[in-house]
C-alpha cells in the first residue's frame, strides 16, 4: 500500500502509471503547436508571395 508522501510525490505504482501517458500527451501537444507555428509561418510567406505576385 502507497503512503500519502508517495502519491503526493508521484512516486506511487498507480501514479507512475498515469504519469508517462500525461508526459507523452504533453510531448504530443509540444510538437503539434510547433507544426502550427510552422504553419502559420508558411501562411505569412505565401500571403507576401501572393501579394507581390499582385504587383506584377
């Protein structure tokens, strides 16, 4: 059986197993906002090529 101190800390078998699916879902939503930032980069750039493309 788990003391307090180890489920406080996280230490405990059941928190440990909750623990590694939470850390990968963050790692996931870490690398999803980073996609849409490139995205959003992408989106910048082909707006200025288009707008240019208007000029000629």
């Amino acid at each position: 059986m788990e003391s307090r101190e180890e489920k406080w800390i996280g230490f405990g078998m059941t928190e440990q197993l909750t623990i590694t699916p939470l850390f990968r879902r963050d790692v996931l939503l870490e690398q999803r906002i980073s996609l849409l930032e490139r995205l959003a980069e992408c989106a910048n750039e082909i707006k200025q090529i288009d707008e240019q493309l208007k000029v000629i």
